[in-house]
C-alpha cells in the first residue's frame, strides 16, 4: 500500500469562473477542494512548506519519483477568509486562492510573491505557474541538460525531465534561490522556462501517436535550498547511508586477475597509499558461462568460489565489488530460464554482446518477479563469497525509464532480505527516486584528458540539483588516450573532493598512482591521505544526506542562495559546510584566478587569510602538480582523524577538531555508527553536536548532549581553536588546567588546555571528553595592531 505522502503546489494567472465555484474548506484544515472549469483539484499542505495539488479523482499510481512510503506529520495551519480569498498559513508559506480567477498564489512568511498558479487547465494535464522576473532556475537534466562547452547550471527554455544518457541525472524537479521549488509526479516531464513561467507537462512518448500520461499530481515547495532539498527527501525518500569504507578511495581496473589483484593489494598496503575497495569489470564473472553473470570466473579467479579470497582480502581491509549487467546470454541455464518465465524486456531485441560476441537480451526489471530472481536465486553465493558491492552498466541502453533504477532496486531489495551489511552501488545514469535503493551514479565512460576533467564539474553539480548527491566519475578517465602523468594527478586532487572517489579505464588501463611516475606518485597520494584524515568530517555529511537529502557537496549557490556572484559557477564548490574547492583543471598552469564568496577564509596550505567577495590569484606548482586550492570557510569546525591504510584500521579515540571562531554561532554534528549494518535506523548511532561561537574577546564552545544508543571508540577531542590565544579556559566556575604543549595535553588523562602555533597561526589546544556535556569558555588576548 502506498502511505500517506504527498507535497507542493502553486501557479500562474489568468481566467474567470463564476462566483459559485469557490472552495469548499474541507473537515481537516490542511486541505481544500479548488473548483476549476472541469471539476475539482485536491489541495493538501503536507508539511510546512509543501503543498501537494492534485487533480480530484486522481488513482494512478504515484511515479517512483514518490517515495511510497513517505508520511507527514500534522502541519499547523491558520485558514481565515479574506474576501473572496481563501488563506492558507503555515510557517513556511502563505496560500492565497481566489476562485473567480482560478488562481493560487504561493508566498514567503514575509508576503514575498514566490510563486502564482493559473490552475485552469490542470486537468488537461498542463500547469502553468509565474515567478518573479528573472528567478534563477535549477534542476530537471536529462536530455539536452549537458553541454560541455557552455558549463551552464541554470536552466531555461524547453527542458525535458529524464534519466538521459550515460552519465546524465534527471528530475522534474525544478527550483531556484529565490525560494521555491516545483515538483512533477511524472517520468518524464518537460518544463518550459521562460524569464517569468513554468510551465509544466507530459513529454510526448514514443511513437508519437501514443496517449500520453497526462501530469496529474504536482508538489509546490517554499524555502532555501537546504529545506527545498529536505522536502524533496520527505516526498521522494531518503537515500540510505552507504559503508562507511565508501567514504574511502576505489580502484577499478577492466583486465585484471587474482593474481595481479593480489600483487596491486599488496602493493598499495607496502605504499601506505590508503585504499578500501577494489572494483572488478567483466573479470570477476564466468560471462558467456552457465550462471556466468552471477558466478566467479574460477579461471581467473580460482579462490573466489570458495571464499578463500574473500578472507585474504578481508585481512587487508579491502572489499572486492563487481560490474553487473543488464543482459543474459540466451544460449544458457539463467537464458533458457528467463525464457520459459517470461523475464525477458519486451524492448530488448537478441544481438551478440560486445565482450564474449554470443547472443545476449536484456531482462525486465520492472517486474518484481525478476528482481527476486536477479539475486535471490542468482547472485547470493557470490556476494557471500566477497562480492559485496554493484557496480550496474548499461541499463541506461535500454530505452525504458525505470530500468536502470529497478536493476538497482533488485539489488538493493536482494541484499537487504539476504544481509544486514549495508549497500552501495555506482550507476550509469539517475532519475530522481533511485536514491532510495542506496544508489550512486558515475558520469559515464569519459574520455581522458584535461578537457574532460574540466568538464566533469559541471556534470557533478548539476547532478546535485537534482538531488544525486552520492556522485563519482572514471578518474584518469575510461577512455584512450592514456591520460598524462600530470592529468592523472590532478584527476586525483579533483576525485578526492568527490563524493564517490575512484579511478578507472578501458581494457588493460592501469590507474594506480605509482603507473604515473614518482611526482605524480606524491601528489596523488598526498591528495588521497588528506581525504582519509578528512574521514570524520564526510562521514558526518553522509548522515546528513541520509536525514536531510544535501550531501557532502554542494554547489555555491547552495551555501550563498543570495549572492547572485555565486550562481552558476562550476569552478568551485563547497566541501561540506566549511571547504571551499577549486581543482586545478589545466595543464601546465602556473597561476590561478578565483573569486572566494564573501565573508574571511584561510588557505588550507599556507595558512593565509583571504578576503571574500573579491578575486585573488593564487601559485600554481606546474612541477610537483602537489598543491589543490582548498580554503577554510570563517567559523568552520573540521574533525580529523590519523591517515590510515583503510577506513576502520585502527580504532579513532581522538578527534583534532580544527575551530575557526566567527561572530555568528557555527555547529558541526560529530556522527559515529558502526559504520557497516543498517543498526543506525533503529537508532544505534552516536551524535554530538559542537557549537562555537566569539563574541568580542571571548570565544565559547558548547559540546551538547549526544542522542543515539551506539558507544563510540571515541574517547576526547582536541580543539585547535585559531585565533588570538586564550588567557583562561573555564568550563562553567572551574578553570580548566593548563599543560605546557600540545603533546602533555595529548599524553595527560583529564582534560586541559595548551597554547601552541600551526601552519595557520597561534592556536589554544582543549581537549575535552567526548560525550559529555560541555561549556567552555575561552577569555582571549587582544591582538595587538
């Protein structure tokens, strides 16, 4: 059955109805019956700043746009009645319809206009709203959404709502900075952006003479980009956390066996190049085989069946994932039997496959029978035996919408009935919904070379517009030629501020940093320590996807919505709430041009202070490719942790927290879990916000209550407070005690407190007990000028 759910709604202008056509205020006051020219629409404030519209009558099933199992709590809502008008307040919108002109308009709590709506033709299936001239417009993708020479991230003119190609993200979700966001239960849709209207329909199938599926449930959302995109997790769902070894570096190489994999293994652990995961192409599978999709290739791999090499690879903290197919080959056990049921896509025609050249066909999966069938029946004894993780190719091929999403889906369903270790997966392309089944998405099989490096920023941010935030691309790029040493490491740079962080290529490509010569040996590795130090700070922002749908990346005009300096730029992005990055992406540069957004930030390098709101021209290493332009956001909060060879090496009993102070109170929620099973939605995780905050001389830090039953490593923080250094430290009346450097404070068993110097200047070092309440005080020295 398909639960309470829900949310939006808003449009245009125009047209008289009679007088006798006024609303009739349903029993519950979070709905209205709107009477238009052809009948009645349904009007539902979901939550404060959702409301769904929906034509009257409407029994379809929801698109898998709509989570199926989305709920809402209770809104409070105000109705009052305003001459004609009916008025509809939360505390996130007002609603105003007036029947006579069959109009809804949306308003901020201010009385902004944001949206109006003219809802007479919504029974054909046409919603036509207005916004103010000129509103910045994001979101939608799919087909004709990516142009890698224009690098646009706004949308306008006629934009089609679908999956696209290889590597393309879609949604028929359309949104803006100015406070709103449109939503289409609809696979596809198209949007037809002017400078004033949104207008919104059904795209026209194939053949041309098909009916077309009229678009009968819209959502209308109000507010920033943060609450836009955790109102679109409440409609569409969440996306559920993947490993925390996920949040770590992946190779994947296409031509491999077990006896190199073993020795490239090896090799990364003597390097202390830290890595997690290794990705197996077509190698791992017995392809062309009896069961060859869902079995080890024992020619190849000949401890793979047995789980032997599952236990040596366990020992060195690697996990194997493998690619998976789309297609069977017909000629075969798994082929004959998807015959005799029925399994096969309608679509789908027989053809030789590209790799082993015999008689393949896709399967349907839409129908949940397959799903089932796919791993229950199939695929189990291989992720029993190592192969934890999907990587899913091609359903993009297959010219049917929902294919690739519910190829995902068995997977995601199969391992959840079979397993308590969580999902993850990479695919080729994403349409909004997928996230639900732990889905990932790669930008598809790019060419190598600056270019396409360059290019793969804007397919990245565009991705988060609408709503893929676990995102990741071929590092090194898939295709010929083979990318230069110096390509290579920046590619690395670039990947580790990713959400997804691998590398890949075609057939017989390596993509180890030690292929590339011993500079770009450095400077990857370096780049790959820095994000494994960083693994704290990520792992927070993957629980914040999963509780409120904005990922670990996010474009600038997500972190300033109102500086229109930082709409579409794809030359830098925030990481998390506190790091801004700006990859180098040509070769040979020797300098750099950036504009930083308002407000003070320090180099993460130098340690200088930077002045936003202006451009600054930073050295480029055109020789050791080692430096990545990474600033720290004024007020940040960043916990780090020791580089290890894998995620989970060691136990993490103390966290070096970096602390930028600013005027305006900044928080980081610390989040721990087991890091492995699905443990954390009944609750077995650890949170504890921090909170800063200066006023004047005085800097206070606050360590709230942790909320969560699982028990961390974690023992104590060391705060790295910058700034003019403290003369005292109380925690509440007590003084805390003083220790003479950093290391007595690190070694002493109380907490404490120490002066010191870093790369970024004088620093008081305060070590506090992890899950305890806490409220310090820092008096300062005044700086002097």
């Amino acid at each position: 059955m398909r639960a309470r759910l829900l949310a939006l709604a808003l449009l245009g202008v125009a047209g008289a109805v009679p007088a006798a056509m006024a609303a009739r205020v349903d029993a519950s006051a979070d709905r209205m019956e709107l009477a238009v020219p052809q009948g009645k629409l349904e009007l539902r404030l979901l939550a404060p700043g959702i409301v769904q519209l929906r034509v009257d009558g409407t029994r379809e099933p929801s698109t898998p746009v709509i989570d199926p199992e989305a709920n809402f709590d209770p809104v409070d809502v105000k109705r009052e009645q305003q001459g004609s008008e009916q008025v509809m307040r939360s505390e996130q919108m007002t609603l105003r319809w007036n029947p006579q002109r069959t109009e809804l308009r949306v308003e901020s709590p201010d009385g902004r206009l944001l949206l109006s709506a003219n809802l007479a033709h919504a029974f054909d299936g046409h919603w036509s709203l207005r916004h103010a001239k000129g509103d910045p417009q994001y979101g939608i993708g799919g087909l004709n959404a990516f142009d890698p020479k224009a690098g646009d991230l706004l949308r306008q003119g006629k934009q089609v709502a679908t999956a696209g190609s290889q590597g393309h993200t879609g949604a028929p979700f359309v949104w803006s900075t100015a406070g709103y966001g449109v939503l289409a239960d609809a696979e596809p849709a198209q949007f037809d952006l002017t400078a004033t209207d949104i207008a919104v329909h059904a795209k026209q199938p194939k053949p041309m003479d098909a009916q077309e599926r009229p678009v009968r449930t819209i959502y209308l959302l109000a507010g920033q980009p943060s609450a836009l995109f955790a109102q679109l997790r409440l409609i569409s769902g969440a996306a559920p956390m993947f490993p925390k070894w996920a949040m770590g570096f992946t190779n994947s190489q296409w031509g491999i066996d077990q006896k190199e994999a073993q020795a490239l293994v090896e090799t990364y652990r003597a390097k202390h190049i830290p890595i997690d995961n290794f990705t197996f192409d077509f190698d791992w599978k017995a392809w062309g085989e009896d069961m060859g999709e869902f079995r080890w290739n024992t020619d190849k791999f000949p401890d793979g069946p047995d789980g032997k090499l599952k236990q040596w690879m366990d020992a060195r903290g690697m996990r194997m994932t493998g690619i998976m197919k789309p297609r069977l080959h017909v000629d075969t056990v798994e082929g004959r039997e998807a015959t005799q049921r029925g399994y096969w896509l309608a679509q789908s025609k027989v053809a030789p496959d590209y790799f082993s050249h015999k008689p393949v066909r896709d399967v349907d999966f839409d129908k949940p029978e397959v799903r089932a069938w796919f791993f229950n029946d199939a695929l189990k004894q291989s992720f029993d035996t190592g192969i934890v993780g999907w990587w899913n190719d091609e359903a993009d091929d297959s010219g049917v919408d929902t294919q690739f999403l519910n190829m995902q889906r068995a997977m995601y369903d199969g391992q959840r009935a079979h397993s308590d270790q969580r999902v993850w997966s990479i695919n080729r392309n994403f349409y909004l919904g997928s996230q639900r089944y732990a889905y990932g998405v790669w930008s598809g099989d790019i060419q190598s070379g600056f270019a396409s490096m360059a290019n793969q920023r804007q397919r990245m941010l565009a991705a988060f517009n609408v709503g893929a935030m676990h995102w990741g691309m071929d590092g090194g790029g898939f295709k010929a030629p083979r990318p230069s040493d110096e390509n290579y490491a920046r590619w690395i740079e670039f990947g580790a501020f990713t959400p997804v962080f691998r590398v890949h290529a075609d057939f017989g490509q390596k993509r180890q940093p030690w292929v590339y010569g011993p500079v770009a040996e450095k400077a990857a590795t370096d780049a790959i320590r820095l994000r494994y130090s960083l693994i704290p700070y990520i792992y927070g922002y993957e629980y914040q996807n999963h509780v409120t749908g904005v990922g670990l990346v996010r474009p600038l005009q997500f972190a300033y919505p109102d500086d229109p300096a930082q709409r579409d730029r794809i030359d830098a992005w925030m990481f998390g709430d506190y790091l801004l990055v700006s990859p180098v992406v040509e070769q040979g540069q020797t300098s750099k041009r950036l504009k930083l957004p308002k407000g003070r930030w320090i180099g993460w390098f130098d340690g200088k202070a930077y002045e936003g709101g202006r451009e600054v021209t930073l050295a480029v290493d055109a020789k050791g490719w080692g430096d990545i332009p990474l600033f720290i956001r004024e007020g940040a909060i960043i916990p780090q942790q020791p580089v290890m060879d894998y995620v989970g090496q060691h136990p993490v009993t103390s966290l070096d927290v970096l602390v930028f102070p600013a005027d305006g109170e900044t928080r980081f929620d610390v989040y721990d879990d087991d890091g492995e099973t699905y443990a954390y939605e009944k609750g077995a995780y650890f949170v504890q916000p921090l909170v800063v905050r200066r006023e004047g001389t005085r800097v206070t830090v606050r360590t709230e209550a942790p909320k969560g039953s699982f028990t961390p490593a974690l023992h104590d923080y060391v705060l790295a407070m910058h700034g003019p250094v403290a003369n005292s430290v109380h925690h509440g009346d007590q003084s805390l005690p003083t220790f003479d450097s950093i290391d007595a404070l690190r070694n002493a068993t109380t907490e404490g407190w120490a002066r010191g110097k870093d790369r970024f200047g004088e620093v008081t070092y305060v070590k506090l007990e992890a899950g305890r309440v806490h409220d310090i005080q820092l008096d300062t020295v005044a700086v002097q000028q």
